[in-house]
C-alpha cells in the first residue's frame, strides 16, 4: 500500500463488512451512484448466470438424451420470463460499462446523468423487444 | 420576511467519545431571506450552547472551512441561504461532512487530504482561461496579457464526503487530490509532472472511481473533480502529456508498490 | 522513471504527525510521496475491451442459438451441426474467452475493495485467474467431447 494512500486514510479504519456494502448505501439525489450500483447489481447476476449456465451446459456431455430432455423445461414460461429479465441485466450491463468507457474518452462529461437516462431508456427499449421476440413469437 | 423559529438537529459528538455521539436539537431565531445556515450556527453557540463545535473562517466561500452537511447534502453553510433549504416547519439536520474523522460536534479532522494535496504540491496560483483586454477610451485595444488568479479549490472537502467510494476505501486518493493532480498536469508550474502522475496512477488513484460524479454536483466551486478524474485516466491510455512528462513510465510497466 | 527522493514540503510548515491516530506504514517524518504506479490502469483497459468484444460477441451468440432457430432453443444434433462449423466454433470461442476475462478482472476489482492486505489480494487474484483459465479449459474440454460424440 503506498504511503501517500495511507496518509490521505489518516488512521481512518472501514470494516469488512462496510466495505463489502458501502455501495449499496443510498444516494438518491446522485444519479451516478444508481447507474454504479446497478452496474455492479447486474454483473453479480449475470456472473451468477454464467455459473449457472455452465453447470446446463455440462449436460451436453452426456450426450442427446442428456441434453434434449432439459429443453422442454428451458422453453417453459418461468425461464422464458427469467431469459428476458437476463438480457435486461445484460443490456444494462453493457450500456452502463459503454458509458463508464466514455466518460473516461471526455464524452459526455457535462451530461453524466443525462448519459444513465439515456442508458435507462435503451436497455428498457432492447428488453422490451427481446421479451416480444421470446415470450410472444 | 419575519423572524421565526427554527430547529436545528445538530450531530453532536463529544472530542474522543464516538460513544456517546447523537442528534441535539436546538432551537434560534431566523429570517430565512437574510440569514446564511452559518449564521444559524453561530447564533446556536452563541445563544444555546457555548459547547458546541464547529468551522468557520471568511464566511464568503473562499476558504472552505465550514463545509457541513445540510439536510444530508454537502454545502457551505456561509454561503447557502436559510430560505433554499428550510422548508419553513422542519428541523433542519446538519452533520459534519462524511468519510473524514470527526474531532467533534461539526468539525472533521482535514489534515490528511490537505497533506496529501500539499505533498503534490498544488500550486495555488494559476492562469486565467480568457484573455484580459483593458478598455482605454480610444480604440480599446489594450491587452494586459495572461492574468493570474488563485485554484478554484477550496480544499473544503466536499467532494470527499460526497463520494460513495470514499465511503468504502480509506486508501482512496479521492477526488479533491485527483484533481488537484489534474490541474498540475494541465498547468505543471515547474512542477514534476511525472512524479505527479506516479502518484496517482494506482488501484487507489485514478482507477478507483466509479464515475458516479456525485463530487462534481456538489463542489461549490466549479472544480468538476470527476470531470478532471477522467481526464487523467484518458491521459493514461493516451499518452497525451505535456511535454514536461517525460519521466512517466508506461500503464502496464508496473513497479513495485512504495 | 521519475525520482522521487526528495521529501515534500510540509504543509503549512506544521510538524510531522498530523493526522489523529496512528498511521501504520507511515514514515514518522516528511510526507515523501512514493511511487504507486501499478498495473490497475492495464486491467482496467483490458476489461473495457474485453467487454466491448462481449457486445459483438454476446449478440451473435444470442442470434445464433436463439433466434435462428424454431422454438428458440437447439437440440443435441443441432448443437452439434452449428458447432462443426468453423466461423461458428471461433466466434464461440472467443465469446467464452472475453466473458472470462471480463468476469475475472471485474470479480478481483470487486475483491481488491474487500481484501486490504497486498499479499492477500495477490493469492485471490491468482485463484480468479485459475478459475478462469480451469473454465475455459473445462469450455475446450466440452466442445471437444460434444463434437466427438457418436449415437
């Protein structure tokens, strides 16, 4: 740890616990701490997503009879509902981290929250089109 | 407008004892169109409670001394109007500023952010973005050149309260440094830039921010700390240094930490 | 490299201990600013264009296996016949190697918040790590198995 960092800490401890959560503190009046918060929110689900998918996956290896019979259960409502609310958190995820990338790049730096509404507004859009391609086509 | 009654719920935290710390309310007379929330306090110390403990200094913004929290929102008090806070029955709720030790009541402990910005060091003085043209009665064409004036930070801290990872990272530069840092390299001033961005191109420095721009939206003083955060980072996968930074090792070259 | 040996000034010309409390690791003297430049900035652009590819990648992944198929799932022999194809395999590939690479720098980024000591977080950076090569390895493994496989 570098000894200027330590210094601007000034002998201020932050528990575990508090740094495990202290992103999940509410900010209301920052909109940036929404888009933070949902960022991270929706790469913990889609992180968990992918274990998941993984473990699915794995039944390929045993072959056609292993495989073919989970389709019934994965073309069922529930996970066609689950399968749109995934693209949602994934959307989001990617328009989020999209404009994590151009803040950084200078773009948009005046209109970072006008930037989430924006990210809002699409990934609700692309979810909304994904969900009437799976749930109803 | 006439004078009324307001509440102030004051955070009071005795020097040393955290233990016993909690909200008091105190109750002074105000004109909410003439008075600053700073005059509330000092009228509470001096009318109610002598003990009370808090900052204050030129009382026209250009210390930052008295940075509190009002109603959980980071000002300075000097210069916030009772009337653009106080909705005319409520109490008012003021606490010091986050994300800092507190020595008591109001009053945080600054000298670890102030070191740090000191340690840079950050010039204070700085040129002026326009140019200065002096109107004779002639043909007006005068021009006194580059003027000077001072940094627009205050070093009050705002941003540091402000900020949500700050709030989960004691190691974290934060903005009021990082911006600082910016400033050095945007204006070096003889200056060692590279050691500058040495300083600030860490897991703690620049890359920590999440880009919530929360300390932006709250400095009083046209800083844009989150602004000047990101151009550091931009500078970083760029390269693009004033000539000065010559002593700067590429990202990714690593080193070992201090 | 820059040199940064010599000791700063003080602020304010104050003595040397003032923050309240102890400060471990600080030198009781001037406040010398070290060098703490890492490799945080190569890891953050690494996940910036790792994600990025995962936007393309992600896309033609979802196209593929959900879209260009009736009933938007694909059976075993279906699998099988859109995996044999070259493009097909590559650009698959390739989406489980920027997920993990993405997913991996992210996880650490969130476990250097929570873990304070540096030698710590070098061992859990490396089990990240481990973990996503075993998975992509486990990824290969699979494919390799699926299209071997014979009725």
């Amino acid at each position: 740890m570098d000894d200027i960092s330590r210094q601007v800490a000034g002998g201020r401890q932050i528990g575990l616990f508090r740094r495990a959560t202290y992103w999940l503190e509410p900010r209301w009046r920052d909109p940036g701490w929404l888009a933070f918060a949902m960022n991270r929110l929706t790469g913990v689900i889609v992180l968990g997503y992918l274990v998941a998918h993984m473990v699915v996956l794995s039944q390929l290896a045993a072959g056609p009879s292993g495989w073919d019979s989970l389709l019934a259960t994965f073309g069922s409502q529930p996970f066609l509902v689950g399968d749109t609310l995934l693209i949602g958190a994934v959307t989001f995820h990617a328009l989020s981290g999209a404009r994590v990338i151009m803040l950084t790049f200078g773009i948009g730096t005046r209109h970072s929250g006008a930037l989430f509404g924006l990210v809002l507004l699409v990934s609700a859009g692309l979810t909304a089109m994904a969900g009437w391609a799976i749930l109803f086509r | 407008m006439p004078e009324t009654r307001i509440r102030l719920r004051i955070w009071r935290q005795p020097a040393g004892a955290r233990e016993r710390a909690g909200f008091e309310t105190l109750e002074v007379t105000t004109d909410p169109q003439r008075d600053m929330v700073l005059d509330l306090i000092e009228r509470a110390w001096a009318e109610v409670d002598r003990t009370l403990v808090f900052r204050h200094a030129c009382h026209h913004a250009s210390c930052g001394t008295c940075a509190v929290l009002v109603d959980g929102r980071e000002r300075l008090p000097c210069v916030t109007s009772v009337q653009s806070v106080w909705d005319g029955h409520s109490p008012l709720t003021l606490k010091p500023l986050r994300n800092a030790t507190v020595v008591a009541d109001l009053a945080i402990e600054p000298a670890a952010v102030l070191a740090a910005m000191a340690a840079l060091p950050l010039p204070y003085v700085r040129t002026v973005e326009r140019e200065v043209r002096e109107c004779s009665g002639g043909d007006g064409d005068g021009d006194v050149g580059t003027a000077e004036r001072f940094e627009d930070c205050l070093e009050c801290l705002a941003c540091v309260s402000a900020c949500t990872v700050a709030g989960g990272d004691p190691d974290y530069l934060g903005p009021a440094v990082l911006a600082a840092a910016q400033r050095i390299v945007e204006e070096p001033r003889g200056q060692d830039v590279g050691r500058v961005i040495d300083m600030v191109d860490s897991e703690h420095g620049v890359w920590q921010c999440r880009a919530i721009w929360a300390c932006s939206a709250v400095c009083p003083s046209n800083v844009d700390p989150a602004a000047r955060i990101m151009d550091l980072r931009r500078r970083l996968l760029t390269g693009d240094w004033p000539a000065a930074a010559t002593t700067h090792a590429p990202a990714g070259s690593g080193a070992s930490h201090g | 490299m820059s040199t940064l040996q010599r000791p700063v000034r003080r602020y304010l010309g104050r003595p040397d201990s003032i923050a309240p409390g102890h400060v471990p690791g600080v030198p009781g003297s001037s406040f010398e600013a070290r060098r703490a430049a890492d490799r945080t900035g190569l890891l953050w652009l690494i996940k910036a264009i790792s994600g990025g590819l995962l936007i393309v990648f992600l896309g033609l992944h979802l196209i593929a296996q959900h879209l260009l198929v009736p009933g938007g799932l694909r059976d075993f022999a279906s699998v099988v016949d859109y995996l044999r194809q070259p493009l097909a395999l590559v650009t698959e590939t390739l989406l489980v190697a920027s997920v993990l690479v993405h997913a991996a720098i992210a996880t650490r980024t969130f476990a250097a918040e929570l873990v304070r000591n540096a030698g710590t977080l070098r061992v859990v950076s490396v089990v990240i790590a481990l973990a996503a090569v075993a998975t992509f390895g486990y990824t290969v493994w699979l494919t390799i198995s699926v299209l071997s496989w014979s009725a």
